[in-house]
C-alpha cells in the first residue's frame, strides 16, 4: 500500500518534498519510482530508484531538478522536485515492485499510490 503526500499549490521557481509512504510489505526489496500525468496526457515516468537506494534514474526532462532518494527504515520515498516551473503540473504518482532492478516501464510496475497533485502558477 502506498501513499503519496507532500503535493500543492507553489509558485514557479519554487520546490516541493513529496513522499511516498509505503506499508503492508518489505519497502527494503521494492525498486521504486515516481510517475507524472498532466491534464490530458499520459502518464510517465519521472524517476526510479533501486531498493537499497544505489541507483537511480531520471527522465533526460527533469534530471537537473528533480531528485529521488529512500529511507528504508521509514518506508518512505521522497521526490526533490526544485525550480518548479508550470509545465511541472501534474498528479504525481509512486510505484513500486519487488526488484534488484530499475524500470521507467509503467508496465513494470505492481503496486501504486493514488497520487497527490502539484500545481504550479507562473
């Protein structure tokens, strides 16, 4: 089960925490990753991290502001998200699966957050 917070209304060149709460499984063997959908659009992927944390992947668009990272002994990801600009407006969504490996495959995979909204204002 996973939970995202952290989402809202924020000016353009501004940041925001979300985090990704997860529970019922072992949070220590579940790559995760972070996913957006704007109005209209489909949903992609953002970025990805691996279970213990020691690697990670972004989308080439967002990899100088955008930074995901783990605390394993709070079941939590995070997703840094600094210089916000309007185009970053989205549900924000975090997934994960039980995996030594990393994916940007939405299909990939098993379990998902309900997402938590950034708007940004220009």
């Amino acid at each position: 089960h996973l939970v995202e917070s952290g989402g809202g209304l924020v000016q353009a060149g501004g940041s925001l925490r979300l985090s990704c709460a997860a529970s019922g499984g072992l949070f220590e063997v579940y790559a995760m990753g972070w996913f957006r959908q704007a109005p209209g659009k489909e949903r992609i992927f953002v970025a990805a991290i691996s279970y213990d944390g020691s690697t990670t992947d972004y989308a080439t668009s967002v990899k100088s502001r955008f930074t995901i990272s783990r605390d394993n002994a709070a079941n939590t990801v995070y997703l840094q998200i600094d210089t916000l600009k309007p185009e970053d407006t989205a549900v924000y969504y975090c997934a994960g699966r039980p995996n030594i490996y990393l994916s940007q495959d939405i299909a990939w995979y098993s379990s998902w957050g309900q997402g938590t909204q950034v708007t940004v204002s220009s």
